[in-house]
C-alpha cells in the first residue's frame, strides 16, 4: 500500500500545481498517467534503455503531451476547461486502444522491473526504496518551486488573473505550463506505477481514475503540497478500511440483519409458456436432460488462491507469527486452525463475463468446502476460503498477485484470459500452478517450443477442457460437414463475432486458419462489445454479407442480445458459440432465438444425468444449497472438475510426506493418463498433461 500511496501522491501533486496552486481544472489526469505507464514500458522494450531512464524520460514525453493539449486549454475556463480536458481523456483512451505498437492493445504491455547497476527491485520490499527516493526527489521539487518567480506567479495566477496580468504576468504562458508540469508529474507516477505491477493495461486508466486524482487533491487539500500524499493515502486506505469493518462486522447481528437474499434474474417455469431447451449431443444423437435456470445469478465471480501456511506455523491474533509475519487483529478468525491451507478468493460483482463467471466459481467454491468436510481438507489441512473483488480488471488482478506472492501461495484458481495471460511471467517465475477459467491456447505451450511471436512458455498454467482454439476447430469441422450435408451449391461464409478484447480474440486465428483450409469464405470479423446492448446494427452486417456460419466469441449475456436481434432482424445463420458463450441459463433467457445454437459443452453429463460421479457433484451442490433443488448449469460442473483437478495435484505433492509446492504440484498434473477425478467418473472428462503440452483435452 505504500507504494501505491507513492507513485499515486506523486501523480496527485501534479493535479494539484494544476488546480490548486494554479486554479485551473483537468478531468483527464489519469490518461495522462497511463500515457507515462506505457512510454515507460515502450522505451524500455523497443530501444533497450534502462528502466532507471525510462522513468523521468517517460515523464518528458508526457510533459510533452500535456502541453500540446494544455496550450488550446489555457485560454479557457470554467466548464469550457473542465469538456475540453475531458477531451483529453478520451482521445488518449482512444489512442491506447488502437496504437497495438505503444500500447499492446486490447492485451496490455508487460513491463519489466527496476534495475540499477547489478540491483534489481523485484519484491515490493526493494520497489519501496524506489519510490520512496522518487516522492522525496518530486516533492522536495514542487516545494522549491512554489518559492521560486514561476511558483508565485502561478498562484497569482489562481487568486487573481486580471491583477497578475496588469503585473505582466503570461496567462496563457503559465496556464500552459502548469499542464506541462502536472503532465510531467503524472507520467513519472505512471512510469513508477508501470514497473511496480509489471504489467499496463489500456482498462485502468479511464474517467474513473481521473476522478479519483480529482478526489485525492479536493480530500488533501488544494493548494497542499503535502495534503497531495495525504489525499493519496485517504484514497488507497479506505476500501482497506471498509473491508476491515465488514470483516469485523462478519457473521454479527448487524451482518445478518442486512444481508440480502440472491435475486432471482430469470422467470420461473410457468408449466407451458417458457421455452423448454435440451442439449442434443452432436456426435450421438443423443438428447440430453431437459435444462433449467441457474437462480443464483448475481453471485460473485472469484480467483482462487490455496496457500500453504505450514503445519507448524502459530499464529495468534495481534502477535507476531512464529514464521516472522504479523497477523493483524482485524483479519482474525474466531477459531484459528493449525494445519490450514488457506484459499484466497478474488470475488467479482461486475464485469463483461460475471454471467458465466457465477455458476463456475459457486462450483469451485462448493468443491472446497465439500473437500474440507468430507476429505479433512487437502493433504490434511482445511482450506480456509479469503476473498478480494478484481472486478474483471487485469491490472487489479495483477496486483492482487503481488499480495498472494508474498503469502507463499502454492497454486491458484483463476478466471479471465487477459489476467491469465498477464500472469504468466509471474507465476512461471514464482512456479506457482495455475488453473485458469480460460482457455486460451496461448496457455497451453507448456515447454515453450511453438514459435508463436509473443508467445512465452507455459509450464505453470493449466485448464480443465479443450482450448477456445481446438473447440472451434472442432465446430467448423462440424460446419463443414453440416453444408455438405445439406447439399448447399457454393464455398460457405464464415465470420468471427466478439469484442476486441483477448478472450474472443483467442481463437480468432486459428478458427479463421482452419475456416479457409476447409474451403470457407472468411469474413471480415464484426465486433460487439462484451456487455449486453442493441446489435441490430450488427446482424444486418452479417445478412448483407451472406454469412452462413458465425462463431460468438463473447460470454452469454452478450450473445443472447445478439441472438435475439438477429431473430428480430430474420437473420438466417447458424452460430457457433465458445465454452462460456451458451448455457441453460442463455438458452433459456433467449428463448427461441437459441435454438440450433452449436456449443462445446465439455462435461460428460449435464445435471441430472445418469453418471456414476453425479452424486458427488450433487452432494458439492448442497454446500450452498442444503435443499438441493437449484439446478447446477454446465459451469458449475466445470468448476467442480476444475477445483478437483487441483485437490488432486495437491494431493499427489503431498503424498508419502512430500513437501506441497509449486513444483511438486505441476508435477502432480503430469503422474495421471486420462486424468478423471475419483468418484467424478462420467461427469468430468479425461484430461492428459505433460511437460511438453498443456492442452488437457
């Protein structure tokens, strides 16, 4: 957290030269902030300078950029200052979004860490020094010149434009230097904040964070040098703080009081009206059992993190650990444990893929509390379930890695293709395993031997199921044979559809490969964004293109708007949908709109299915349903092989008194030849790992 308060207060204080020293206004600070983020990044890996130059270099050129946009700004005010600053903001978001060589794109930049000579800041612990020399260096500048001729001029600036004029005073001089100084602090806080999480993503630097800068300037204190780190600190303390209290506030009667029952988003079956969906098996003919409503949408969506704490490891509330580390009173439990595994969860309430993020991570998070019940937790220790909110946001994500390092994590349960892939490096560098809810075939070069440009190797990143790129493959080939059995004249069109974003761009080309191999005319991809909305624009594209096959590469929620407009639109194409792009909860919100939709499934049994290992999927249900009638969807099941993939691993470390680490777990994945979990027989799927490749299914 100090760090953060470091290179944040140092962004903080040049908004506040800006707005309160020289009472003028920004809205677009935080643009501003990544533009240094990324110069940062991108002169250290295109031209090879060290980071230690990178830095203040990076807040040059953002000093740069600022007075570009600040010089037009100087000669306005009020609301017509605050819109054009704002214009700022998206221009520059708009700039990240498309310069793929500056920025990484849609996919974000990895950065590397601080080095000095043969010094290398790669633990938070050296990276505080760094940043702690920074504020010092940048605030002892701003103090100095607020003494200086310039100093006052810019608050006479601020207090009394016309009488600073009459003096000679360069209004439009000093208002546009007042952006190139704030431009040039928020670069060197961008560049600090870029080498400190090691990786920059386009998402993190919006409106919101812009607004944030303005809060922690107003909250210091405007016209406050030291109220500028003050604010920072405010702002970076007080979701610790609110988590504290509703820590402490767990389980209470003021806890009970207010907790909210689930929200039921879907109808329930009217006994006749509603659509009843089955899933035909392609490949048998077979239909599948009939399909109904997860009721439990707005449950969260977690990274999971099982950390391993010792077996002989103290700890008591407000002491010292026998390991060396402080547990403070606020993170106690009412009854520590010895021998606990604990399992950090990373929860999401929001985010473009929450709808099928839900039932999978209630699936993993059933898994282990059934796991501690039934089986006395993993190789003989509890796993004590911690929860953080990442909001689908790879840089939080990132970060909250950063604090799972450093609490000896041994293996992680995670979720999005664009936090995965950004973790790569950190957990092939920490060996730490990690079970992913993404499929990405980038995630699956395990001995880093494809030669795919961008492409590191993968020894540490596992999946349950087949990659976004082999189930497409499968569906086109599944296409090809469809066209020709319905004897249509002509090649076949065939379009990708999905956000520009990693996830639906994983198999973009290796479906688009396959499709022209298999004698498809390929068309150009349309886009649609990841959250629900209007596409009424976009199912007329694919009508005046001809297309007769369409992969949605975005989670349901989207795909439904997308399946019901082109109803609406009489749209005549058969679509393909991903992993995550259709499940019962989907077919039945899109009602007839979702019929003949062709989607990998990847268990071998539904819910309710006649399997020998359904019954154990049942009981993991009741750990949060002791009735035991929600219906459970295909990412539940997911889940549970999934987080049993990884009980086992863990087991297989753990046996004949082996030591659980990283290492020994990856090698765990590797012991088994058509893997199926015991006692999950005919739900979960074989998997088969190995050293070379990680390409499960």
């Amino acid at each position: 957290m100090l760090i953060n308060i470091g290179f944040l207060g140092i962004a903080a204080l040049g908004l506040n030269i800006l707005v309160g020293f020289t009472g003028q206004i920004s809205i677009g600070h935080a643009a501003f902030f990544g533009f240094g983020a990324f110069m940062s990044a991108w002169l250290h890996e295109r031209w090879h300078i060290p980071v230690v130059l990178c830095i203040p270099l990076a807040g040059t050129a953002t000093a740069l950029v600022g007075l570009v946009f600040g010089a037009p700004a100087a000669r306005l005010k009020g609301l017509y200052l605050a819109i054009a600053t704002l214009a700022a903001q998206f221009i520059l978001e708009d700039f990240f979004a498309r310069a793929q060589w500056f920025t990484g794109g849609v996919a974000g930049r990895i950065t590397e860490p601080f080095e000095l000579f043969s010094w290398r800041a790669d633990r938070e612990e050296s990276y505080l020094y760094v940043v702690l020399v920074a504020v010092v260096i940048m605030y002892a500048f701003a103090a100095n010149l607020m003494r200086t001729r310039d100093g006052r001029a810019l608050v006479a600036v601020r207090d009394h434009y016309l009488s600073a004029e009459v003096m000679g005073v360069n209004l439009a001089y000093y208002r546009t230097l007042s952006f190139g100084i704030a431009s040039f602090y928020a670069g060197v806080g961008g560049a600090l904040y870029a080498h400190y999480l090691l990786f920059v993503s386009v998402e993190a630097f919006n409106i919101l964070f812009s607004i944030q800068f303005l809060g922690m300037v107003i909250i210091g204190g405007l016209g406050s040098i030291m109220g500028s780190l003050m604010g920072a600190a405010f702002m970076v303390l007080l979701p610790e703080v609110v988590q504290a209290g509703a820590d402490a506030l767990a389980g209470s009667a003021i806890d009970r009081t207010l907790k909210l029952g689930k929200l039921d988003l879907l109808p329930e079956r009217d006994g006749g009206g509603s659509v009843n969906h089955s899933l035909p098996d392609l490949r048998t003919e077979r239909d599948r059992a009939p399909l109904e409503a997860d009721q439990g949408l707005l449950e969260a969506l977690p990274l999971f993190a099982l950390i391993n704490t010792g077996g002989n490891t103290t700890c008591r509330c407000g002491s010292t650990c026998s390991d060396g580390r402080r547990r403070p009173r606020w993170r106690c439990r009412q009854r520590p444990m010895r021998n606990l595994s604990r399992l950090a969860t990373s929860w999401i309430f929001s985010g473009g893929t929450s709808d099928v993020g839900t039932p999978f991570s209630q699936g993993v998070n059933d898994t282990f509390a059934w796991v501690n019940k039934t089986r006395n937790g993993v190789a003989g220790r509890q796993v004590n379930v911690l929860a953080n909110d990442y909001g689908y946001q790879a840089p939080r994500a990132v970060s909250q890695y950063q604090s799972w390092s450093r609490d000896r994590v041994v293996g992680i349960m995670g979720w999005g293709t664009a936090d995965t892939e950004a973790l790569v490096r950190f957990v092939t560098r920490d060996k730490i395993p990690y079970v992913s809810g993404s499929y990405s075939a980038a995630l699956t070069d395990a001995a880093g031997k494809s030669g795919r440009q961008g492409v590191e190797a993968t020894p540490y990143n596992f999946f349950y199921g087949p990659s976004y790129s082999d189930a497409l493959r499968a569906m086109l080939q599944w296409a090809a044979d469809d066209w020709k059995a319905k004897g249509k004249p002509g090649k076949p069109k065939y379009v990708h559809m999905g956000a520009n974003h990693p996830y639906p761009n994983s198999p973009k080309a290796a479906g688009e490969a396959l499709a022209q191999e298999l004698g498809f005319e390929v068309l150009p991809p349309v886009t649609f964004a990841l959250t629900p909305g209007d596409y009424t624009a976009q199912c007329l594209t694919l009508k005046n293109q001809g297309a007769n096959y369409a992969y949605l590469g975005n989670t349901a929620g989207s795909n439904i708007s997308v399946l019901r407009a082109c109803q609406t639109a009489g749209v005549d194409v058969q679509f393909l949908g991903n992993v995550w792009g259709m499940d019962e909860n989907a077919m039945k919100a899109a009602g007839a709109a979702a019929n003949g939709v062709v989607f990998p499934v990847r268990t071998g049994a539904v819910w309710g299915a006649q399997a020998p290992g359904m019954a154990n999927v049942q009981a993991i249900s009741r750990m949060s349903d002791a009735a035991g009638t929600a219906y459970r969807p295909v990412h539940y099941l997911a889940g549970v092989c999934s987080a049993m993939l990884m009980v086992e691993a863990m087991e297989t470390a753990a046996a004949n008194g082996g030591q659980v680490t990283g290492e020994r777990i990856r090698d765990g994945f590797y012991t088994r030849k058509d893997w199926v979990p015991k006692g999950f027989e005919g739900v979960c799927v074989p998997s088969n790992f190995s050293a070379q490749d990680h390409r499960g299914h």
